[in-house]
C-alpha cells in the first residue's frame, strides 16, 4: 500500500475514495472500507494524522497508532492512502475547497463514507454536498451500536470482550520495549516493558491474557503494587518465548481481565500467583 502526505504525492487517477478518521478501523470502518475495494476504481483511503478531537482542546484517547490503522487499512485491501494534517486548516475547510484540493487531485470518482458522515467548519460539510459538486457519493449504513467512543467507553470499563465483538479483533495495546527495572526476569518471568505512546487508551489496571509476536501473553498495567512504584507500566510475559525485543515495537493483544494488580505478603507469594497468572493466561480464549 502506498502513503502519501500530500495530494500531489500519489499519481491521479480514477479512484473509490473511502474518508475518514477510521481510529480503531472497527467492524463500521471496514464495511466502508470494502465499499471502496469494492467499486469500480482504485481503491483509496483520505485520513488524518490525528483525532480531531486533539485539535478542538479535548484529549480524546486513541484506539490505534497511526501505524498500526496504516496496517489495518492496508489489510482491508485499499492501495493508496493520503494522511493529512488534521491541523492544517482541515477543521474549518468547507465542501468546496476538500473537492478542489484534495479529491479532485487524486482523480477521485466515487466517495465512500459511513451514513451521515459530516466535517469542515462547523461539520456543515455532509455527503449530500459532495453529491451536489458532482461526485459519484455512497452512503455506507452505520453498524448499530458500533463505534469509535462506544470502544472506548468499553476498554475504559475494561469489558475487553465486548470491546472485541465491535472491533471484530481483540483490542491492542502497543509501544517500544525499553529496558525497565528487569524484576522479572529475577523473578523466572522476564517482561517486555512497553513504552505506549501519551495519547493511546490503556485499559484500566489489572492483569490481563492475551497475545503478542503469535505467543500467549501474561500481561501486567498499573503501578506494580507490590513493590510501591507509583510510575505506570505496560509489562508482558511472552509465554514459550526466547529472543531480545529491547527497541522493537511490540503490539499485545488483552483477550481477557484476569484480575486486580495487588501486593504480596512476600516474593514466593508474588512468584506464585505470577504462575498462576501464566496458566491462566495458557487457557484463555481470544475474543472473536
């Protein structure tokens, strides 16, 4: 797949152009998604650098890395994607003005967005109006009681199977591994410690199973109770695993909430339910 930052970066051409935030790229994503695979151009995506609701003041937590809604869009099938600065006048840019300098470059035909899909100054901007400046515009009804903050809220109340059913996969957590305090690894369970980018949504503390690199995980969020840190870590225990991933990026998926983080009477206590962690972790079921 192949991302441009700019318009004229990308060679115009007939296109099915799908437009869109797409954080998460939830099950409603992808039916817009395959809309555009599905129509009689080169299928094409528009997005944006960030949430917009990071330009309008709120701190609105992201479902995916811009990398990793990248991956997932080339996944669906789409061959071009142009990433804009949402800040660069996009929040206020009105219908007129999104045709001459963005879609009209690319050669886009057939303009694909979710049902009632508005944006520009003020979100007066729908697709009725497009329709009116001459575009082939498809209207892709909404997936009930799916969306973008509803996952939030979900993953927020760590209710990550639900959150799961409307991503239609497990929910993702996802940083750098750096060097962290190496407790684990004294303690037989040596974690990748995730540095996650500021503004991605981490559910709430806990340990949880799930998966990363195709081996089951034991993960730990929060602030390590037992040994009075009070700084927030991301630590996942690869079961079967053997290699060095300190400065890969690592994306963990959480399958499941297997409980509160808590502290110990001793070590041989914390060691124990740790293992007990990692059985539980072997057993869970991936979310579908």
């Amino acid at each position: 797949m192949n991302v441009a930052h700019s318009p004229d970066a990308l060679p115009r051409r007939e296109r099915a152009l799908a437009f869109g935030t797409f954080d998460g790229v939830h099950i409603g994503h992808r039916r817009v998604l395959e809309a555009a695979v599905a129509a009689p151009a080169s299928a094409s995506v528009v997005t944006f650098d960030t949430h917009p609701g990071a330009t309008h003041g709120s701190a609105t937590p992201l479902l995916t890395t811009l990398q990793r809604r990248l991956e997932l869009v080339a996944a669906a099938g789409i061959e071009d994607v142009l990433v804009l600065p949402f800040e660069d006048g996009l929040a206020e840019i009105d219908p007129v003005e999104l045709v001459a300098k963005v879609l009209e470059p690319l050669g886009a035909r057939i303009v694909v967005a979710g049902q009632g899909s508005r944006f520009g100054r003020e979100r007066r901007g729908d697709l009725e109006v497009l329709a009116a400046l001459g575009l082939d515009v498809r209207a892709v009804p909404l997936v009930e009681g799916v969306s973008s903050q509803r996952i939030r809220e979900l993953v927020g109340a760590g209710e990550l199977p639900s959150a799961a059913r409307l991503l239609g996969r497990p929910f993702e957590v996802e940083g750098t591994v750096g060097e962290g305090d190496r407790r684990g690894r004294l303690l037989g369970f040596p974690t990748a410690n995730l540095d996650v980018p500021d503004r991605l949504l981490v559910p709430p503390y806990g340990i949880y199973a799930g998966a990363a690199r195709g081996h089951r995980a034991a993960i730990s969020i929060g602030v390590n109770p037992h040994f009075s840190a009070d700084e927030r870590r991301v630590e996942a225990f690869l079961l079967d695993f053997d290699g060095d991933l300190y400065g890969e990026r690592l994306v963990v998926e959480l399958w499941a909430r297997l409980r509160d983080e808590q502290a110990f009477e001793n070590e041989d206590a914390l060691v124990a339910q740790i293992a007990c962690d990692v059985a539980d972790a072997r057993e869970a079921v991936r979310p579908a």
